[in-house]
C-alpha cells in the first residue's frame, strides 16, 4: 500500500509516518519508481506507536516495541527491552501520583482555612460590571 493509504488506516498523516521514517520507526521500502510501499506490518507497528503514545510514552519510548515488533515477535511487549520501558514508565507514573497527592493534600489544606476564614467574618460586597455580588 502506499504512504497516504496507511496513513488512513492508522488514523495519522503522511507527515507523521514520513517523521516516522527518518526516525527509524518506519521502514523506508520503496518499489521501482521510488514510492514509498508498506503492508500490514507497518500497521501493525503504527497501532503499537499510537497505543503507546495514547498512553503518554514518549515516541521514542516506543522504539523497543517496535523492534520487538519488527523482530517477528507477535506482541511489540515479549522483548526485554519494551519491559524495561514499562517498569521505568510505572516508576514515573508512581512519582507522579504521589507528587499529585501532595499537592491535593495542599489544596485540600487551603480550602479548608479558607472554610474556616470565610466563616468567621462577614461576607464581603463583591462589585464587578455595575452588579454587586
């Protein structure tokens, strides 16, 4: 098939798969007049990529499935190295989370002396546009 027809089936653009190209994620096969060809397993590679990436990887986190892919493995996560990835993906994703707790704690924190505040004294007149609040 040609650039524009994969670039329908994986839902992208011809721009995209040609970054993919020179990036080494997408194999550069051309037929006699120099046009670019593929077949079902660069779809395959580019639904591993979008998958990836749906997720948050990085695209060159995504490099280990696709050689895993290209390898002839039938899952772009059987090698070892897309394992990796993985483990170093939840790593971060657990650094965030606990980074996001923090800051809701914080801000579960300022609510509250804001509650607290807001109790205690009259309610202020709020003028904006001509109207009072």
């Amino acid at each position: 098939m040609r650039i524009g027809e994969l670039a329908a089936r994986a839902g992208t653009t011809t721009r995209t798969l040609r970054y993919y190209e020179t990036r080494g994620l997408l194999p550069a096969r051309r037929d006699e007049h120099g046009h670019r060809t593929y077949d079902e397993r660069d779809v395959r590679l580019l639904e591993q990529i979008r998958t990836l990436r749906d997720f948050g990887f990085e695209l060159e986190e995504t490099r280990p499935f696709v050689e895993c892919l290209r390898a002839g493995h039938p899952e772009g996560d059987s090698c070892p190295a897309s394992l990796a990835v993985y483990r170093r993906k939840l790593a971060e994703l657990d650094a965030l989370i606990g980074e996001l707790r923090g800051v809701r704690a914080t801000v579960a924190a300022q609510l509250a002396r804001a509650e607290a505040a807001a109790a205690e004294c009259p309610e202020p007149r709020c003028e904006l546009g001509g109207h009072t609040w």
